[in-house]
C-alpha cells in the first residue's frame, strides 16, 4: 500500500486548523493584491497562525519544501512588499493579544498582529500613550510597522518605530523562534538583533511579537496653522518653535499650496483653518506631560514674532479641542485625498531638515523640465527633514501614458538624484519593497549593500523570506 504525501495545504490546514489556512481564490484574494490595486501577486495558500509556535510550524512546513514565505501585516505599506510570488502569504490578524502592560517599565507586550490603534487604546487605558502616529493606525499592525520601521507625525519627539520596539519575537526561515523580548533598557550582551529587525521588510523573518516603549500622556497641548510665504520661511519658523520648546514640539508638518488646494477640493466638510490658501503651511503641535495654562499663550507669543520678523504671514492658533482636531483631520486626509486627485508619483525623500528649500527648489526645476504635465505637492514631516515631494499628474494625462511603470521610475530616479545631491536618501519611513530594489543597487553604499546581503543570508540561507523585497539580487 503506499501513502501518498500531503500536499501544503494539508499539512497546514493540520497545524493550523481550517480557520487558519486559506486556499480559494475568493479567500486569497485580499491578500495578493496590493491595497490600492497597483499591483497583484499570486500565492499557493494563506497561513493564519494563532501563536508563535503555530507560525514556526507553518513556516517550517513551507521553506522545506523550498516554498517562500511572504509575511504580511495590515497591507497598508506604500511598496509592494506585502504582494507575494507564488508562495505562503503569513498573516498576523488572528495574534492581536496584548500579553502584558507593565507601567512601571513604561513597556507593553503584545501579539504583532495588533493594530496600532489597539495599541493607542491598551495604552490609554494604562494611562500611558504608544507615540506613533500616522494615517493608516486603524488597519496597520505591529509586525508591520516595526518590519517597515514606520515614522509617522511624532518622529522628531519619540522616534520612528525603530525607537519605540524595545524587543521582538521573530521566527525565522527554519521554523526556530528568536524570543528578544525581555525588553531591557540595558543589555550589552552583543548585537542588538531587535534593531536589525526594524526595517527588515520580513526578509528576516516573521515577527510575531514585541515589546514596546510607552510614553506618559501628554496632559496639556497647543495647535497651531501658520501661513508661510516660502519654505526658507516656514523652516525659519519651524526652528523657532523648536528653540522655544525644546522636546515639547510634537509635530511640525509642512504642506504646500498644492496640496491643501486637493484637501479642499475633494474633502468638503474640511475646513481649513486659513481664509486664504497660503503659499506654505506649517502645522505646529506642543503638547507637555504637565499641566500647563500658558502653553497655547506660550505658542502665540512665539509665532507673533516670527510674524513681526516677517517670517509668518498669517497663523491661527487653535482655541479648543474642537479646532485642534480640525487641523490634524485636515492634515491625516492628505494621502486618501490624492488618490482621488490624480496619479501621483510620492517620493519619500530624507534630507537634512536645513536642506529642504533648497532640495524642493532644485526638484522643482526638474518636474517643470522634464514632466511639464504634473504638478508638484508637497507633505513634509519638516523638523525630521522627511519630504514626501509628489508629483502628481492628472487622471487623464497619466491614462494616455503607454508604460507607466517606466514613467514611474523616470520620476523616482529624476527625485531621488536631487535628494542624493542634497545629501539626502530615497526611502525615509515607507521602506524599500518591491519598488526601489534597483534604487538600493544605484544609490547605496556597496559596502552596506555587500553587509546587508550577509546578514540576510546568516539568518534566511536559502532567500526564502520574503524574495525580491528590499535586497536587490546578489
Ligand atoms: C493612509 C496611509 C497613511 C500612511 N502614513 C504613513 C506614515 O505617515 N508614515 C509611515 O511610515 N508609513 C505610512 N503609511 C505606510 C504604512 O502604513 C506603513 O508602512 C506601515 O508600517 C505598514 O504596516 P502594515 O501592517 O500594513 O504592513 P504591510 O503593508 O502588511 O507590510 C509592510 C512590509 O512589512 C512586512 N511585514 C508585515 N508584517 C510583518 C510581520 N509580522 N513580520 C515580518 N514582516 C512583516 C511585509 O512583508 C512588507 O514587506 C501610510 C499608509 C497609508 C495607507
């Protein structure tokens, strides 16, 4: 009598149970495609564990048979890291636990399938706040934001990911655990391998939990919109507030005309909080963990002199929980917004925050010379020197265009050459994926390359995790 073997989706229907392994196409589906139908992939089944341990044997059952593994978190990243090629896709969505809150050691543990905002909640609770914020809280998880090292609006204070993971759970190609979850402030037994999984875009492994760093609640706050003439203006402002406040400064945003222009546009309850739409606008938030009285007055008095000195043309300075909800409302619209403007080519630009009017500038004349049917916008991240420089072209013009993966490229190259002029690099927050793998090849110190390509093999030998995202082909 011969047994025959057990196909894939057999064995991880038996580790994983029948809710744990998805193989119809209608099941699969959400996972190969990209969120906003960019691109789409093709994957043998999905594997939902519900532990650790089932992740390790699900992973384990894939890569000996030679089957990649694709991790994947909320599938919100802007890359296409998340879009597989005829593999495993691991999702996290059944490990959302919150393991343990120790306020005490300011950290939490939890499951890395947990949405941010799961985590915003747990740590409200506890009386503490998890400081990352970005647009895509409700559906980005843990896993996924510590494997993209995600920034976000409160990096110049708190850090982006990468500072507040202050451990991980990761299990590897081989099925074998890493536990680096003791989540000690001290610790200089060797390499701090928790750090060398932020940013790995799950070409390590998969992570399945972490401990992260909590920050006591901020008690009073002060919003303000100021209307700048010119980017040399609103970085002049900018470092002002930053004098004044010291680490106080939770946010300075920098928009463009263009860009508020969409957010009125297409959002028609927004209000924006300017009568005019300005040239520049910088939006300011201070927030203390004390109770203060005199901190929006503290605001006023600052931005009234750079008024004086001519570097602020208008301000408003939010008088109420109601306005300063407007503003952050207004900026957190900017990616949906786009979407429905036009096409737009976002590059996610870093450059030394005092570089940032010269680097938009210089960019600027190479969109009006080389891609005159766009045009600019710009949402910057000012005080981290992250410039999210877009340029965006019109439904109908990007329709007409025959190979708009090589227009694409044509932009990212022409911007990524202005900001590597400017001392500045390509991927700031949203990773490297599947869409700049050559960009890393043309731009990036060989030396890190040559590095980076070897620890990738020290932990994954057979380039099983997640293939063809971040390191280009040796
Ligand atoms: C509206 C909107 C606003 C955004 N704003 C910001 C912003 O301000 N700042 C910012 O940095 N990003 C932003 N992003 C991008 C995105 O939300 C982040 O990159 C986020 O970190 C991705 O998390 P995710 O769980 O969706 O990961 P996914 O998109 O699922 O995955 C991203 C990458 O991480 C890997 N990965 C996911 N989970 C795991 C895991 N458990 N183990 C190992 N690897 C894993 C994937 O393989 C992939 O390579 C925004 C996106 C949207 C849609």
């Amino acid at each position: 009598m011969s047994i025959s073997k057990p196909s894939i989706i057999e064995k991880l229907t038996g580790i994983l149970g029948p809710k744990g392994c998805l193989s119809e196409a209608a099941d699969v589906a959400p996972y190969i495609n990209e969120f906003r139908g960019r691109r789409s992939g093709d994957a043998v089944a999905v594997a939902l564990p519900a532990s650790a341990e089932e992740a390790a044997a699900a992973i384990k059952a894939a890569t000996s048979e030679g089957l990649p593994v694709f991790p994947q978190g909320g599938n919100t990243g802007l890359c296409y890291g998340t879009v597989p090629a005829k593999g495993l896709v691991v999702g996290l969505r059944r490990m959302r636990g919150i393991r343990e809150v120790d306020v005490d050691s300011g950290l939490m543990t939890v499951d890395a399938g947990i949405t941010l905002t799961e985590v915003h909640e747990a740590a409200a609770k506890a009386g503490m706040q998890f400081p990352l914020y970005l647009g895509s809280e409700g559906t980005a998880q843990i896993g996924g934001l510590i494997s993209t090292n995600a920034g976000g609006t409160g990096v110049l204070r708190y850090g982006p990911m990468r500072d507040l993971v202050a451990g991980v759970e990761l299990v590897l190609a081989d099925g074998r655990i890493l536990n680096d979850l003791q989540g000690l402030r001290k610790n200089n037994t060797g390499y701090n391998l928790t750090q060398l999984v932020a940013g790995s875009e799950g070409t390590l492994g998969v992570v399945t939990g972490a401990v992260l760093k909590l920050s006591p609640q901020m008690q009073s706050r002060a919003h303000a919109w100021i209307a700048c003439e010119s980017a040399e203006h609103a970085l002049e402002a900018g470092t002002r507030v930053r004098m004044a406040f010291g680490n106080l400064v939770e946010a300075l945003e920098l928009l463009d005309h263009a860009q508020v222009s969409y957010v009125v546009k297409h959002v028609p309850g927004n209000r924006m909080p300017l009568s005019e739409l300005p040239a520049w606008s910088l939006m300011i938030e201070i927030a203390s963990p004390r109770r203060e009285t005199e901190l929006t007055s503290q605001l006023e008095a600052v931005l009234a002199q750079a008024m004086e000195d001519g570097f602020i043309a208008d301000a408003v300075v939010a008088q109420n929980e109601t306005q300063a909800k407007e503003i952050w409302h207004f900026r957190h619209s900017v990616t949906e917004v786009n979407k429905i403007n036009g096409i737009g080519v976002v590059m996610d630009t870093s450059v030394r925050p005092s570089a940032i009017p010269g680097f938009i500038k210089d960019a600027d004349a190479v969109v009006a010379r080389d891609f005159p049917q766009a045009e600019r916008a710009i949402t910057a991240h000012m005080a981290d020197g992250n410039v999210h420089y877009i340029v965006m072209f019109p439904h109908e013009v990007w329709s007409a265009i025959a190979d708009k993966e090589a227009r694409e490229l044509d932009v990212e190259r022409a911007i990524h050459n202005v900001a590597a002029a400017h001392g500045g690099t390509f991927s700031a927050e949203h990773g490297i994926g599947r869409k700049l793998t050559e960009e890393m090849t043309r731009l990036i110190d060989p030396v890190r390359l040559d590095l980076m390509q070897r620890v990738k093999a020290a932990f994954d030998p057979e380039n099983l995790m997640n293939p063809g995202v971040l390191l280009p082909p040796r």
